[in-house]
C-alpha cells in the first residue's frame, strides 16, 4: 500500500472518533493521473477525507517524479532500448562528474569521441586522452548542467538522451556482430556546450 494512502487512512480513522471503516485506497488502476507541482495541493485534499488534513508536499512530489521518471523510462524503451541499462549510465555519469571522477567519466565515454578542445575539434582515442584533456571538456558550466539534470526531465528522441540544452549526449553503440543493434552499451557520446545537438 502506498505510504500516503496509508497515513491517509490511518489519520481518518484516528480523527474520525467512531468505529466506521474507512473507504478502501484506490486500486493502481484506478488512481487519478499524477498531479504537477501548482496542483498537488488540490489533488491530495479533494482524495483525503474533509476533516483530515492535507499530506505534506514531498509526498505528493515523489510520487510525481517516480511517475515522471515512469515516463522517461517509457520513452527510452520505446526509442533507443532497455532504459535500465541507460539509467545505470546516468547515475553513473552524474555520479562520477559530481566527484570529479575523472577516471570514472572516462570509462563511460565511446572512443574515438569527438570534442571541443581549445577552439580546435580534436579526437581522442583513449580514456588517458580524455583524462588530461578532462577540465577543458568538462567545464564547470557543464558539469553543473550535467549534476542538476533530472532523470525525468531528460529529453528522449533517436539522437538518445540529452541533458540540459545539448551539454550531453547519451546513446547506446551496437556491440560487433549484433546485425539488428539488439546487443549495445550505453556511453557517454557527445559532452559540448549547449545548445548543440
């Protein structure tokens, strides 16, 4: 049982005063469409009883974002493949940039990959490359970018998954031998500034 509906029903029941069950929760079927931020007040008072009061906001906020995030996992399967494996990559990647992980961004990176360096566009071939080149490509206006992104506000389309304005490309790279694409990696294929696509 969700934990909201459950403090719902509990608070009835414990403000109520009589013995009457409480109306049963929604089923998942059943359950209104998730509700933005300027309406989540509304939402959760119009399914709570009148005399209970309203849930605190960040309740109703996860359960928005795990339904936006629902989504973006949605668009990810139906346009580029299994959308796990892609979220494995995201953590990873925002994870490694917020630490300044050199290293760790480096082993997400698909070599050759093409970049921005001192206003000449250079490729590098390896990991090491990318390493001593990190701070020239990962700026700190990218990196921000890259460490507020929201996993469900990630834009989705055949390019793959973008952060921010372009500062980023994700996308999924065909193993060898795989003719139809159904075996591939997620890596990181494009960090620039944004604006790009």
């Amino acid at each position: 049982m969700n934990k909201f509906l459950l403090g719902v029903t509990l608070a009835s029941l414990l403000l109520s005063g009589c013995n009457e069950p409480a109306d049963a929760p929604a089923s998942e079927a059943s359950r209104p469409e998730a509700s933005t931020p300027e309406t989540a007040g509304d939402t959760a008072a119009a399914s709570a009883p009148a005399d209970t009061p309203a849930p605190v906001a960040p309740e109703v906020t996860v359960a928005s974002a795990e339904t936006d995030d629902k989504a973006t996992d949605d668009a990810i399967d139906t346009l580029l493949g299994d959308h796990a494996k892609y979220r494995i990559v995201i953590d990873a990647y925002q994870k490694a940039v917020a630490e300044g992980d050199k290293e760790a961004v480096a082993a997400l990176i698909d070599y050759p990959f093409s970049t921005t360096i001192d206003g000449k566009r250079t490729s590098l071939k390896s990991a090491s490359g990318f390493v001593s080149n990190y701070d020239k490509i990962v700026t700190p206006a990218i990196a921000s970018v890259i460490k507020a992104q929201k996993y469900s506000e990630l834009m989705v389309n055949s390019k793959g998954v973008m952060f921010g304005s372009g500062e980023t490309w994700i996308n999924g790279i065909c193993k060898k031998g795989s003719a139809d694409c159904s075996e591939f990696e997620v890596k990181v294929v494009a960090i620039q500034p944004g604006g790009s696509s």
